[in-house]
C-alpha cells in the first residue's frame, strides 16, 4: 500500500516517450546514411557544401514540412501545400517581373523602386498562404469536412489557378532575383576547388527563414499550450474535448498555421528558383508527408516532433542524391529508392513501437 | 439545510429524436454528501450527467450551483469545469499519448505557454498526496487502466472543485483500487466537496453513499437517504418491479457427472497473451473463469477462440482433434465468444441491428453466399422476440441502443450461428440489474439444451449464481478449481488470494 517508499520518483530516469523514440530512430538513421555515402561516393559528400545545397535545394518543402508535421499531430492532413506553394510562386514572379497591373500601378502611385515589388510579393505570399489556411481550417474544424477532401479540393484548385494566371512560365527579372538569391559566404566550411582556391560555402536566405521557421515550429509544440493542445487533440479529440481543450480551436489553428507557412515556402521556393511555371512544387505535399513520417510523426496523429521533420527532409533529399551519384540519372530511381526508403521506415516504426507497447502495457 | 445545497437542477428536460431521454428531473446535491445516481441502463443518468457538464444542451430546466445568483447555462465542458463541476468518466477520457503530469494540467493551465517543471512538480505532489502510483513525466498510455482512471481523479480533484462527478468509476478498477478510490471520496467528503457517484455496483452505493435519487426511464422516481432505503427496495425502484428470486436458476453441476459427453478439451493451450493451460468443458455444463482483473481469465478465454495468435497446444471438440488459430476456425467448430469489450470487439455501431444480429452466421457461410434480404429479416424477427431487444426497428443502428440491448444483439449473434461451445466474457458488465437476469437465466437454458458456457464476471455472487464449476485464476496461471460444496463466496476469495488451504 505505501507505494511512496518503493519508489524514488524523481531519481529513476523516464523511459523515452515514444515521440522521442521515434525522433531518434531517424536522426542515426540520417548520421549513418550520410556517414556512407562520405565513405562509399566521397567526392561531394565530404565537402560541407553537399549539406548546404541540400539545404539550399530544399528549404520549401523543409517549411511545408513543418506545417504538415503540425496538421498530422492533430490527426488531419493537408495535400494542398504543394499547389498553394507553385500559386504562391507563380504569383510572386509576376509581381516580380511586372505582369501585374494593379501591383505596378501601386508603385507608380507611391513612387516606388523596383525592389518594392520584393515586399508586395512577400505580402501576396501569406495573404495567399493565410487565405487557404483560414477557408480549408474553417471548413475542416467548424463544419467537420473530411480533410483529405477539403485539401484535394484546394489542391486542384491551386493548380488551375496558376494555368489562369499564366499559362506560359514566367521569370523574375534578373536585378531583383539577384537580390532575392543573395547568398549567406561561411568562408571557414568553404573547400578549395581544383584551382585551389578556396570556395566559401554558401547558404541562401531561404534556409535561414526554414530553419528559424523550425525553432518557432519547435518552441510551438514543446513550450506553448496551443502546441500541446495539437498533440492532446491527435491522441485523442474525445479526451482533449472532456479536458477542456477547444478542439475545434485547435484544429483550425493547426490548418491556419500549415496554410501560412505554405504561402511563406512559397515565397522560399520563388527566391530559389525565380521561375512561375505549373509544375513547380510538384508532388511536394507527398514528399512533405514523406518526411514527417520518416521524421516520426504518425499519421495517426498524436505523435510526431518537428526536429524529426528536419532530419526527414534531409534524409529523403540525401537518399535522390545517393542515388544520383551513384549513376542512376533517371528520375523513376529516385521515386523508386523514395518509395522502398519509406517503406522500409513505416516498418521499422511500427515494429519499434509494438515491440515497446507489448513489453508496456502488458 | 437549504444552506448545503451546492447544486440543484429543476425540470431538467432532454429529447434526442425518437426518445425523451430526460423528462422534468430534479436533483440536488447538498455539500459533504456523497449523492448516489442510480438507474437501468437508459434511465437518464448519462443523459443528465451529460446535460450538467455542458455535453448536451437541456431543452428546459434550470440549473443553480452554490455561490451564483442567476440560474446557470453550462455550454462546454470547460464551462463546467470554471463552474466548479468536474468530472471522471467511465471510459478513460485522458490522452494516452502526453505524459500523466499533461494530462492532470492541459486545457485547464492559465496563460500560453507550458512551464513544465512547475507542472511536473505540482502533479507529484498531488500524486504522492494521493498515493496513485505514477510518475509525472511518465508516457500515460504506459500506465494500466486502473492507474489512469485514478489520474483522471487526480486531476478532477485538483480543480477547485464544488460538484466532483464520478460516472463508474470502479469499473475497471480492483477491490484494493476501488477501496483507495472510496478512501479518497470520504476524504473529499469530509472536505466539503458535494460527491454524485454513479455506478451499477448496489453494494458499493451501499459502502460509501449518503443519498440516492433513482431514475426510470428519464423520469425521476424519487430521492432517499441511504438509510431509509434498503437494498431490494432500492432495486425495486430501480426496474420498477419486485426482484425476481436469483437463487433458483442455477444450473446443474454437469461438469462431476462421469457420464457427461466431453465437448471440448485443451491441453497446454497458450497464446501470444496467456500461459499454457488445461482445460475442458462437458455437454450442458455451465463453468466459468475466476480471478482478479487482469489475472488472465480473459486471455485464456480468448486462446480458446483464438482471438490471440495462438502458440503450442492441442484442442479437440467432442474428442476430435481440431487446430483453432485464428476467429473463423473456432466458429466452423461450433463455438462462440462474445468478448468483453462489446465496443471494441462487439457491435459495429454504424450498422444496423438486423446486419449486427445475421453477422457471425454471414461470415461462416462466406461472402460468396449473402442471406436475401427476407431470410435476414426473419433472423433478425426471431431474435429480437426471442431475447425481449428493445429497440425501434431492425434497421436501427446498434450504436443507439443501451448497452444491455446491444449486449442482447451480440448474444443473438452468436446464438444465430447454433454454436455448441458458448463464451461469455464479462456478459452483464454495465448492464441494468433486470437485463443481468435475464441474461443468468438464458446461459442456464441454454445449457440444459445441451450447449457447453463458460461464463466470466467480475462480481463473483453472479458466478456462483450461473456456473457450477470455477476455475480460478492468478497471476496469469491456473491456482485452483471448484466445485460442488465449494462454490462460497468466501472460498473463491480465499482461493483468488492464494495461500489459503
């Protein structure tokens, strides 16, 4: 009866929640996989560069990522990102390149410099993002639409939007998109090239803004209440109700918050790229979902951290490249390695997670 | 006297479509009391419970708690929760995935953001305080469901709360569990916290309650001191009739009989979940598993069905060696196993009771040859008349019955298929006192008819009542069997506690 004695509760170290586990799982299995690639393809891989281009290629889909990551631990999703991304894109080059009327007319009003476009198509960029995520949100956690449904919706029309818009692909002009690609040098990563000089390695805003969106995304879940409220609603939105939390509230603010962010990788993607074209970010909310699940994020919901995510995103992107070096061009190779790759780690998840709840629970 | 009450609810009226569910109710629970809800299932109890933590919307009626002038409108749970009404459901309504500490503080914290080692410090001490055995940075799935009912309590008790609801709180809870769960309910009590406490346990209302007010039908019947209102009078009121006397049904001891014919034999049966055991049952004889929860009865009788992947023995029915792997083995073999968690492993709640009632029998013939619509209408006719199933017609969804009508619908499920080897496990759990009997009265009917039962409860009375043999089981292994002279009360209990010769 006197269970106080037979225990020292703060002494005893916790056994790792499954969020944790998870989480763990992932970053060896990128440190191992990045380990040898370094030591089988060499080359590339050893020059702190090959990191930075992967972070500078995927900076995106790292923020959409942190979006979807947020959705699915409330036990929703959202496949519109992607297109909301390539809208947003779109939209942004031809404010950019002066396509649109009413933004030129503006800064002709106020008297502006070109570079005002810069800010009219950061403004459009999460007036869009925040747009979808309100209405898809709405529709999602008030009037209790299926998510999927709402989302495809979304998604094709996102999609249709960008062939309205413009149905040739459009380019940013060149002096604003060599603002926009300004590159951040750390000379102290830099490797010599066959000259000997040494190159600086280089890194692009995009990835300053996706990794800040990470520690906000981070800060978030772990310390805000609204963040645990994401994870109490996907554990289990019958409990989280008894419990007090606002789960419709709380829904809606996952959807606000993956739709905002979408319109920001938007911006992101336009900065990389400085083209609008249809098929821009295609297929991203599937690799966005890829790497939340690679990351340790259930699709069940309940589950899932954003740090995993960021190593997810990097994992999936050192998979292409593994096979890209190793010679197989041909891009059906790295959907068939991204199929097999994620796969092989839904199994190991739930193979982890059986085994820990047999032993658990009994 | 008027100056305790802490809560009182006038009139309160409630209509789903098709049913009044609550139909002018009064109640009131005066401070330092612990008020007993009590009814058959689909009585109003939930239903009023529901409409006093902000869950339904009452239709009429007012609600006034101690210390507010105004009649008060409770629109969400967490509008109750400010009002001082808390609540610990029957089902486990906590988060499996967040830690115990989360789970006592979430949707309940002020400001916006998490301070954990505050959190995490004040649930120790409140654990401590209250002796639950979990630690506050502990996964909640990982503790057992007795201990996350009991942090569900924690947290109840930690809001500053005038009105504490507890809507079955034993159920899944021990003697010892429920025993710490009435010491802290007298606790409270002392502490002027105004206690409703719903349960289906007579003898628990008995052990810690002051007043009761009975329910029937959604309309109230009456409100009594513990005191004035013995036991049966209490049951009377309850199914609005005099209790039919139990003692007479038990059934014959066919099990002692040599002669019996042997139905079904296992020999070191084992599962992914249970020990290897042996185990036998004759033509007619009605037995049954013992044990503390979680002592394994439940898992060796899902072995038996296959429920669990089975691992090494050998089974035979009517001296025939058969192999039982999964389900559909065992029912090809006659037998039938209505499974303790009638939500999880029962109904289908979308479907409709005729699909519900033709379903086992559907799954043996295969898919490949679907009953005509006539044919399933005439299964489903039989049954419902047969076993008394309340419900508004056949094309009900079974989720809206109460659970003795659907427990009925599962019952005739496996009676459809003509099974000769019947499991029961846990078949009158949160059942009303009337439906129970009836339910006691079918197995011993069934059995004379030549059919084998093994039947599992946890109240040990309603065992000795129905079976004629026990098999008693702890720590996961087979510690004794009983028969005949021994089937007391008291033996049992000394046998489940071990030690004891």
């Amino acid at each position: 009866m006197n269970s106080r004695e037979n225990r020292t509760p703060d002494r005893r170290r916790e056994p790792i929640t499954d969020t944790q586990l998870l989480l763990t799982i992932t970053i060896c299995i990128f440190v191992f996989m990045y380990g040898l690639a370094m030591l089988v393809w060499g080359g590339g891989f050893l020059k702190p560069q090959m990191l930075f281009d992967l972070l500078n290629d995927n900076a995106f889909l790292i923020i959409i990522s942190c979006g979807l990551t947020i959705v699915m631990i409330t036990g929703s999703i959202d496949i519109s990102v992607g297109g909301v991304t390539a809208l947003v894109a779109m939209v942004g080059v031809m404010i950019l390149n002066g396509s649109f009327g009413p933004f030129v007319k503006l800064q002709e009003a106020l008297g502006l410099p070109d570079g005002a476009r810069i800010v009219f198509a950061l403004v459009m960029a999460l007036l869009i993002g925040l747009a979808y995520g309100l209405v898809q949100g709405y529709l999602i956690a008030f009037l209790e639409i299926q998510p999927f449904i709402i989302t495809l919706a979304g998604m094709f029309f996102a999609r249709g939007m960008i062939t309205i818009i413009s149905v040739d692909p459009q380019k940013a002009p060149q002096d604003l998109m060599d603002v926009l690609q300004t590159r951040i040098e750390i000379p102290w990563l830099g490797s010599p090239n066959k000259k000997g000089v040494i190159i600086p390695a280089r890194m692009e805003i995009g990835v300053v803004i996706a990794l800040v969106i990470v520690l906000l995304v981070f800060i978030l879940l772990r310390k805000m209440q609204l963040g645990r409220h994401f994870y109490a609603v996907g554990g289990n939105r019958q409990s989280a109700l008894m419990l007090g939390v606002n789960v419709r509230r709380t829904r809606f603010m996952a959807h606000l918050i993956c739709g905002t962010l979408a319109g920001i990788a938007g911006f992101v993607f336009m900065m990389h790229t400085g083209a609008g074209n249809a098929t821009n970010a295609t297929a991203a909310e599937m690799n966005a979902i890829a790497s939340s699940i690679i990351g340790g994020t259930l699709l069940t919901g309940g589950v899932g951290n954003v740090a995993g995510t960021l190593f997810g995103v990097l994992t999936l992107s050192t998979i292409k490249s593994i096979v890209t070096t190793s010679g197989l061009r041909d891009p059906w190779w790295q959907s068939i390695t991204t199929g097999a790759m994620l796969c092989f780690f839904i199994l190991l998840q739930s193979v982890v997670l059986m085994r820990r709840h047999k032993g658990g629970s009994r | 006297m008027e100056n305790d009450v802490v809560l009182t609810m006038r009139g309160i009226c409630k209509s789903f479509p098709n049913v009044k569910a609550l139909d002018h109710v009064d109640f009131t629970l005066r401070k330092g009391r612990i008020h007993a809800l009590m009814g058959e299932n689909g009585a109003g109890k939930s239903t009023l419970i529901k409409v006093l933590t902000g869950v339904y919307s009452m239709d009429e009626g007012e609600i006034r708690i101690d210390g507010i002038e105004d009649a008060i409108h409770i629109r969400s749970p967490q509008e109750a929760q400010n009002f001082g009404i808390s609540t610990v459901y029957q089902e486990i309504t906590l988060c499996p995935n967040l830690t115990v500490a989360e789970n006592m503080f979430i949707g309940r914290s002020p400001g916006k953001t998490v301070d954990w080692k505050t959190m995490e410090k004040k649930a120790g001490e409140l654990l401590d305080n209250l002796g639950i055995p979990a630690r506050p940075k502990q996964q909640l799935g990982s503790c057992s469901l007795a201990v996350q009912q009991m942090v569900a309590i924690a947290r109840a008790v930690d809001t500053e709360c005038k009105v504490l609801i507890l809507d079955e709180p034993t159920s899944s809870l021990d003697e010892n569990e429920v025993e710490m769960l009435f010491r802290l309910m007298r606790d409270l009590r002392e502490r002027g916290v105004g206690i409703i406490f719903v349960t289906h346990f007579l003898e628990q209302v008995y052990e810690v309650s002051d007043d009761i007010t009975v329910l029937r039908n959604g309309e109230l019947v009456g409100e009594y001191e513990v005191k004035d209102l013995p036991q049966v009078e209490l049951v009377a009121k309850m199914i609005g009739k005099d209790l039919e006397e139990l003692s007479v049904i038990k059934g014959r001891d066919k099990g002692a009989d040599e002669q019996a014919e042997m139905l079904y034999e296992a020999e070191g049966l084992s599962s992914s979940e249970s020990r290897p055991f042996d185990f036998h049952i004759a033509k007619g004889e009605v037995n049954g598993f013992t044990g503390l929860l979680g002592s394994g009865r439940s898992e060796s009788v899902r072995a038996i069905f296959g429920a669990d992947p089975v691992t090494g023995g050998k089974t035979s029915i009517e001296g025939k060696a058969v192999r039982i792997n999964k389900p559909l083995d065992a029912m090809r073999n006659g037998i039938g196993y209505l499974a303790e968690d009638r939500k999880g492993d029962g109904i289908i709640a979308d479907l409709s009771v005729r699909d519900n009632i033709i379903l086992a029998l559907q799954v043996i013939r295969g898919i490949g040859h679907p009953f005509s619509r006539a044919q399933a209408e005439a299964f489903a006719d039989e049954y419902i008349k047969a076993l008394d199933i309340k419900t508004a017609s056949k094309d009900t969804p079974v989720g809206s019955l109460s659970g003795g009508n659907q427990q009925k619908v599962i019952l005739a499920r496996w009676l459809l298929t003509h099974p000769k080897y019947l499991i029961l496990d846990e078949p009158t759990r949160g059942i009303d006192v009337g439906t129970k009997t009836e339910i006691q009265k079918l197995v011993i009917k069934l059995a004379e008819e030549g059919m084998g039962i093994t039947f599992i409860s946890s109240e040990i009375e309603e065992m000795l009542r129905t079976c004629s043999r026990l098999i008693v089981m702890r720590d996961r292994n087979i510690v004794g069997e009983l028969r005949g002279d021994e089937l007391t009360q008291e033996r049992v209990m000394r046998t489940i506690a071990g030690g004891g010769n």
